[in-house]
C-alpha cells in the first residue's frame, strides 16, 4: 500500500509502534556490538545523493528508503532496527540528514489530511493519515535513541514551508532535546524547478551557509530561468513538467511529475556537505 510518498508494506494489524517497546529498544542498543563506520546516514532518501556525495569524498555512508528497499520500513520491527543499526554505526559528528514523507503533511493535501491547529493528527479515519502519524512517531523514537545514544552526530529535518510536521508534539518535544535550530532555504535558488521554501531543523551550527531569501531579485532570476528552460524544452519539442494543476475553482493539486520535486538539486547536497566539512574538519 503506498498512499501519496507514506508507505508500508504490512497490513495495519502488524504495524510496529516503536514507542510501546522503547525499553526493550535501549536494551537492543546498549548490547549492540556493531561498527561505527559511517559518515553520513540519509534517512528517507529515495535519490541517496547524499550518499552518492558522501562516497565521492571517500567516506562511508548509507541511505535508508521503503522505495529503494522492502526491509528499509519503519513501520515494522525489522525495518526500525535496520535503520535503529544504520543510525548506531554512524561515527563521532557525521552527519543524518532526514526527510520525513511529507506529503500528507503539506498545505496541498489539506483536504485529505484535514491538519489544522486545534487537531495536529488530523483525520485519522482515513489510512493513510494513520500511516503518515505512525511513520512519524516511529521517526521520532528513532531521535530519541540517537538522543541517548549517538548525542555527537548532526541530523537536519527537511520538510516543506507548508508542512505540519514540525508543529506535532512529538517532534516538537524532539527537537528541544536536541536543541534542533531553524534556518529557511529555497530549493529553486539552488537549482530546482520549483521553489519550494523550505524548513531545515539541524544542529549543525554551519548549515546557515546554505540559507537562501527569496528576495524580489533572486525571484526574479529564478523565474527568468525557468522561463528559458520551458522555452528551450517546447523548441526541443520535450514534453515540460507538470508539478501543480491549478483547477477552475483556483485550488492546486499535485501533477505527474511533482514527486520529481522532492529530490534534492545537487547543488543544495552538495552545499550541505561543505557546511557538514567546515564544521568537523
């Protein structure tokens, strides 16, 4: 079952809440006899640019994605302890970069998720909701481990301007043991086809070199440039993206090619590695 980028591959019945076993957890931790060998662990990352990048370096990394692979499922208790032994075998200050399905989070998806202030969970008769709130919690005593027991990495939290995720309580509570701080980028003035404001909570004090303003000025170029590369791709007779469809009521829905946007440009990964550089070398 796969509704929107939140998926699982067991029925709802065996789905694996972390929390109720979070002794039994530390226990798994505290005997664990693996290897520290990692420099960077990309959690939810279907591309694994970072870990192409991190490998380009000469260091060790991994990426942990239901899309890449079945066992990679946080919903289940092989799939957690997978991505439990990634996280322990990252070394002293490498680095976890995070991107939590947020698709049943975002403002597009408002009429399925029904998210607002008074009710954080939102609808939680539908699946998928369910699914997207588990795959959090999930998420979130996976950062408390790590809290516990690899305190000296840097993890980054990306999720969309738009998402709701990082009001959830859980994630809020999360974060302040962390003492995860907020910087806001702009995937198009890195590259992307689309703009995308973004949300970066990290403690990792050198990520301020990839914030990014969408000013009037930097607006402007970017559209300029999408405009050409729209020009060029209808002269090459290549068919051009679809990411949003506006109706006639004015509301957005997702096109064909908007999970293209959640792939990150390589020059935002690629920035991120030499802030993740100037902080531990």
């Amino acid at each position: 079952m796969r509704p929107l980028d939140a998926s699982t591959t067991v029925s709802e019945s065996d789905w694996f809440h972390a929390g109720q076993y979070f002794e039994l957890l530390k226990k798994h931790c505290q005997k664990w006899t693996g290897q520290q060998r990692f420099s960077c662990v990309d959690v939810f990352s279907h591309s694994r640019r970072f870990e192409t990048q991190f490998k380009k370096g000469g260091l060790e990394a991994a990426s942990y994605d239901i899309q890449n692979n079945p066992e990679h499922d946080i919903t289940t208790c092989y799939g957690f302890l997978v991505l439990l032994d990634m996280g322990l075998g990252l070394l002293d200050a490498g680095l976890m970069p995070c991107a939590p399905p947020c698709s049943l989070y975002v403002g597009i998806s408002q009429s399925v998720h029904r998210r607002f202030a008074w009710n954080l969970l939102g609808d939680t008769s539908r699946q998928c909701v369910r699914l997207s709130n588990l795959i959090l919690a999930n998420f979130v005593v996976f950062l408390l481990l790590m809290k516990t027991f690899r305190p000296n990495v840097f993890i980054i939290v990306e999720q969309p301007v738009s998402s709701w995720l990082f009001k959830q309580k859980n994630f809020v509570d999360v974060a302040k043991k962390w003492s995860l701080c907020r910087h806001l980028t702009n995937m198009g003035l890195f590259g992307g086809d689309l703009l995308k404001p973004t949300h970066l909570m990290s403690n990792l004090p050198t990520l301020t070199s990839v914030e990014r303003r969408a000013t009037k000025s930097a607006k402007a170029k970017f559209d300029s440039r999408i405009s050409r590369k729209k020009q060029r791709a209808i002269e090459k007779g290549q068919r051009v993206k679809v990411y949003y469809v506006r109706s006639a009521s004015g509301k957005f829905s997702g096109g064909p090619d908007l999970s293209l946007s959640a792939v990150y440009p390589h020059a935002f990964i690629l920035g991120v590695y030499k802030a993740w550089q100037r902080q531990v070398l």
